[in-house]
C-alpha cells in the first residue's frame, strides 16, 4: 500500500470565547479521527490549527470587557488549548497568528502580490458611525441580507445563506456600537482581484470533485457563488487591531483577517519545523504537489477554504516561486444545535467543552457527538440523546461484551488467551466479519463518512454480543470446555479488533482496553486479523464505561434557562390556534429562479379562483421546470412577506430528508386546487 502525504488543518477558531460542542462537531472531532485513522494506517500526516486573533470579534469582546485585546486572546488561547488537550486533539502543533512567525508569513505574501501589481488600490464606501467617529468593521454592522432577508447578516457577509456582497447593497444596517444608522463614508483599500481566479477556480473544484467526490454542501456553496460572479475584495480594514500594512501610506490600515489568518496553516507549520528544529519541514509539505491537503471546516467558512485560500495559493504559484498544494477536499459540516436550539453565548445556551468535561470522560462525548455529526445536515444535541448513547451502547453493547467476556477468562482460564479448537460455521462467520470490518471503516473513513463509520465500529460490538450469545459458552463451558475456548478466543480477537478500529475515536478508553488485553495496536492493514496468541496473559478487567444516572442528567437539564425553556413551551400551539391555520391544494403554473440568490424560487400557483406568488427556498432542490403543474400543500393564510424585494404570499409544504434535501408534499392530480388539507 502506497503511503501517503497528508496535511490536516482544522478551521483556527476566533480566540474570543470558549469552544463549545457545537465547534467540536463541526471542524475538529471529524478531522481528529480521521488523522487517528491515517496515523494506525502508517501514512506521513500532520495535523495542523491554531487560534485566529485577529478580526472584528476580538475587538468586540475587548470593548465590552474594556481590556486590550492582547488580554482577551491570551485568555482564550490558552483556555481552548487547555479545552482541545482534555479532549483528546492530536493536534501536531496548535499555533496563534499573533505569533511574529504568521506575521511574517502574512506581510510575505502581501508584499509578493502587492510588489507584482496584483492588487488594485481604489477608494470604496465603508460603513461609518458618526457618533463613534470611526470607520465600521464588517462585524460592527448588522442589518438584512439582500439575498435572503436575514435580519442578523453582517456589513459584507451574511451567515445564513452564505453570500458575500458589497457594504451598500445591506439592508436597513445599524452600527453594534452605538445602535446609529451608519453613512457609507469614502476610504481607501487594497483589493485582491478574487474574479480574475473565478475560471480557474471553477475547473479546480470540478477537477478535485471529479477525482475525490465533495461533499455536496460543499460543491452548492461554491456553485452559488460562481454563478453570481466572484468579485474583487478588499484585503485592507481600518482598524488599529492585526497586522499592519507594510507599505507606505497605508498607516492605520491592517491586512483584513479573511486574507491573513487561512495563512495561518502554513504560519503553524512554520513554527511546526522550528519546535522540531527542522527548517525544511513545513516546505516536505506544503511544496509538494504530491501533498494531499484536507481542510475540516464547518459550513459558514465553505467559501474561505474553497475559493478565496486556493486562490491566494494560486496568486503565489504564478509568481513562480515555490508552488504550494491545494486543498484536495474540504468535507465541510453543517451546525450542531443544542437541545433543538442554536448554542448562544448571550442566552447562556449551550455548554462549553471545559464544563462538560468537569462532568463527564472525554470520550463520553466523542462518541456521542460522533455518532451524531452533522454531516449532511444540521443535527442536535440532547442530554438525554447523550445518557442513552452512554448506557445502552457504550455500556449496554461495547462494555458488556468486554466485561462478560474477560470474567469468563479468567474464571475459567486464568486470565490467559484460550486454545482456537476446531471450528464450526458459526465461529468462521464471525472471523470473517472481524477480518471485513477494518477495510469497512477504512472505506468509510477516505470518504470522510467519520459517523457511519462510527455507527458501524459499534455494530461489530453488537455482533460480538449476538456471536457470545449463540454460542452460549455458560453452557459449553461444562459441556464442552474446548469448545467453549473457541468461542472465547475469537470474542477476544474481536475486542482486539474493536480496541483498535475504536481507537481513533475513543483513545482514553481503548489505552485501558489495551493495557486489560496486554497488548498494543497493529497497523491498521494487519487489523481484523487474530493477534492474541493461544495462552497470552490477559490484565484484569476494569469498567469502561460506567452508566450514568438519571439525577446527573437532570441536574444538568434543570440548570439551563428557565427564559429559554419557557420560550420553548410557548412554541406549543393549542388545537384552536392549528384551525387557524388554512393549508390547501395549489397547482404551481410557473415557476423560475429568483436573481442573485441559489436558493430561491418564484412560483406562481393557482388555488380554486385565485393565482398568487410564492417565493420558495427549493432551489438547490428543484429546477423550475420540475415543479411545473405540480399539485402541492400551501399554507394559505399566512400574512405576506418580502424575500428579496418580491413579494410572497403563502408558503410551500416540504419534508426535509436525512440527507438534508427537501421534498415537496405532492397531491394526486384528482385533488380540486384549493381544496382544503385538514
């Protein structure tokens, strides 16, 4: 088997606040079993983040608690390191891009284009408060997307859809500062001619989407934005905070963080090679086109690591330096909520890493939140999803095949590894299935499938429990003592299997299940096969996984906000309030795409005597022409809104399926048009 190359970063979270569940399920838990995998499968891998410690939400977190920011990041630096290390992160080196070592890198690379004339100085209209009298950054500004109509989008970006637009172009903006209406006041800027890349950008996404298969969040994202035209961006912000321009008459200005800190990666592997004192480290990796690059990132940093970090890399190979390596996928995540809402720090929920890790083992949560990844779409996390995922699989399935099996060995074969007698069909199926499964997780894990491969490590575990049990050796034991060694054998040749494919995901507890077998892991090509010879003396047995009481759960349950537990049931609707709503039968007779959004459609759709317009968030899902005279379940008496400048009147009924695509409700052809559902 070839070995191969591989860079691993993970998205470098802003050093302004704790990391949260929410942050491990997205960027960090799926990349670090992943480089777990690939580290047992022997190839030359490092895994690379670091705290971002510049931008906007620095500052913002500064000027509440009226420190510098310099207070705010070594805080939390050092809490999410911390944080990171308690949870098992292999991280190979965890960088922070206020070290002189990324500002270096930063000014390097500004310097390279800007001495090439590859950016384009011009003056812009940026956001100003008055009453402040200060220029606007993007995160002091809030008001509605031009796109989708969020009313919490950003001065130049909106989260929710995920478009980037000019300043001018938001809707209704209102400084954070000082609650004003900001004026767009002329300033001057460099601009990274992002457009130029836009060709080359689209044959490298198809390229690396051909030959390695991206997600396909991923791939609409990055359609989305090609269709709409990518533009040239300012790479320059008027702040006193990052670093500094490094050119004459640019005082007051610093490089804009979208553009510095994904440099971060390579300024973390710099200082990778000084740590090891090897100085041509970082170059083995990043200069080699050989070099497979893997970004784990969550959904709202899609259009950083495919569009605008390639084409940074880009820009720098065409000066015919070194040529750095390209991301070969970026397995991006969607959002994990918390107990059916979205983490916030200002409603206080949520719960950090550091605090769930005072209450519960680290590994406890890596399996929870693995077995659970938003991987195609949104998932939640709840305290009683999360009891029940400790005690009816980690201790009801994994930790009572271990536990039954290692107390028959040693009751009765002192501990040691017994004789493989002859073998009946049932026992050559259950070798077969230990020797099938590693190359099963393995197929799974190269696709970036890190839950179903860690749904199906826990399977084996089940047919470990069902293989103990059909072969009963309670009662072969007396019957038939060598047979009844068969059996423990291969139960035992099974948790070996299980300590090693589990390893990557649980690594505090497969040591301990290492040190009860006596034994270490093999590479991940020798897995599923029988390691433990005939007579190896076993350690004793410990308790994994212990279970977790209801009165633990409860308390935590019983901590989170009344206000927003409240809020919650008020959502309940009572059966008078659900007869008001009108759902009936439309027939939809036109259908087109809404300009400048990927996600919008404009219907028109006839009811009994009425036609009206419905703009419908299918567009990813449906062409228009698929929808025509279709007969679908609109709710008719819902008071009409603007998306986008048009006018809606009504909304379509859609089921969201477990792949995160939407399937409109369709009514068979005999159905009147405005007939009414009940």
């Amino acid at each position: 088997m070839v070995k191969e190359k591989i860079i691993v970063t993970s998205a470098l979270p802003y050093a302004n606040g704790n990391i949260h569940l929410g942050h491990l399920s997205g960027a960090y838990l799926p990349a670090d079993i992943y480089v777990r995998y690939k580290r047992f499968n022997g190839d030359d891998i490092i895994y690379i983040c670091g705290s971002d410690e510049h931008g906007v939400p620095i500052t913002i977190s500064a000027d509440k608690e009226k420190v510098s920011p310099q207070v705010i990041i070594d805080r939390y630096h050092e809490a999410n390191k911390k944080a990171f290390e308690r949870f098992g992160m292999s991280f190979d080196n965890y960088s922070r891009t206020s070290l002189p070592i990324h500002h270096e890198t930063a000014k390097e690379f500004f310097l390279n284009f800007y001495n090439r004339g590859l950016f384009v100085e011009r003056k812009s209209l940026q956001f100003f408060d008055e009453k402040a009298n200060m220029f606007l950054p993007d995160r002091y500004v809030e008001g509605t997307c031009p796109r989708c109509g969020n009313e919490e989008a950003r001065s130049d970006e909106c989260e929710n859809c995920g478009s980037l637009y000019d300043p001018s172009e938001l809707l209704n903006p209102k400084s954070k500062i000082t609650g004003a209406t900001p004026t767009l006041k002329e300033t001057s800027h460099y601009y990274f001619p992002l457009g130029k890349y836009q060709p080359a950008l689209e044959k490298y996404v198809d390229e690396m989407n051909k030959k390695y298969g991206w997600k396909d969040n991923v791939l609409q994202y990055c359609r989305g934005w090609f269709k709409d035209g990518l533009k040239e961006r300012a790479i320059t912000r008027d702040l006193d905070w990052g670093i500094k321009v490094p050119v004459d008459g640019a005082e007051g200005k610093v490089i804009y963080v979208w553009f510095e800190a994904v440099l971060g990666y390579i300024s973390s592997t710099k200082e990778l090679s000084q740590i090891k004192n090897d100085p041509d480290l970082w170059k083995r990796y990043w200069l080699d086109p050989d070099t497979k690059y893997i970004a784990f990132i969550g959904k709202d940093n899609v259009v950083f690591h495919t569009l605008i970090f390639p084409a940074i890399l880009m820009a720098w190979n065409e000066g015919g330096k070194e040529q750095y390596c390209l991301p070969q996928n970026v397995p991006a995540n969607e959002f994990l909520n918390f107990e059916g809402k979205k983490f916030s720090k200002s409603r206080n929920w949520g719960i950090d890493v550091d605090e769930f890790l005072n209450l519960f083992p680290a590994d406890l949560l890596r399996y929870a939140l693995g077995a659970n990844l938003p991987e195609t779409r949104d998932t939640d996390f709840y305290w009683k999803e999360f009891q029940m995922r400790n005690n009816s699989e980690l201790a009801d399935i994994l930790g009572n095949f271990i536990n039954r099996t290692f107390t028959f060995v040693f009751k009765h074969f002192d501990g040691k590894v017994p004789a493989l007698g002859k073998l009946e069909k049932i026992d050559e199926d259950m070798l077969k299935e230990i020797s099938e499964y590693p190359k099963r997780i393995a197929d799974l894990f190269e696709k970036y499938k890190i839950r179903d491969g860690v749904n199906e490590i826990m399977n084996l575990a089940r047919e470990g429990n069902k293989y103990f049990n059909d072969t009963e050796p309670w009662k072969t034991v007396k019957s038939d003592k060598e047979r009844c060694g068969t059996t423990l054998n291969i139960c035992l040749q099974t948790i070996y299997t299980l300590a090693e494919l589990f390893y990557p995901v649980l690594p505090f507890s497969m040591e301990k299940l290492f040190k009860m077998l006596n034994s270490k892991p093999v590479d991940w090509k020798e897995s599923g096969k029988p390691q433990l010879a005939e007579g190896h003396k076993l350690n004793a047995a410990e308790i994994l996984f212990p279970k977790i009481e209801d009165e633990k759960i409860e308390a935590q349950i019983n901590k989170l906000p009344k206000s927003e537990i409240e809020a919650g049931k008020n959502d309940l609707i009572s059966y008078d309030d659900f007869m008001k709503t009108q759902l009936r039968v439309a027939e939809i007779i036109e259908a087109e795409k809404v300009p400048k959004s990927d996600k919008l459609l404009k219907l028109k759709v006839k009811l009994e005597n009425e036609e009206r317009q419905i703009i419908a968030g299918i567009a990813k899902h449906y062409k228009p022409e698929e929808l025509i005279n279709k007969k679908v379940v609109i709710v008719a008496n819902l008071q009409p809104a603007k998306l986008m400048g048009l006018e809606s009147k009504g909304m379509i009924l859609a089921v969201e399926n477990a792949d995160g695509t939407l399937q409109v409700l369709n009514v068979s052809e005999s159905v009147k048009n405005g007939t009414r559902v009940k």
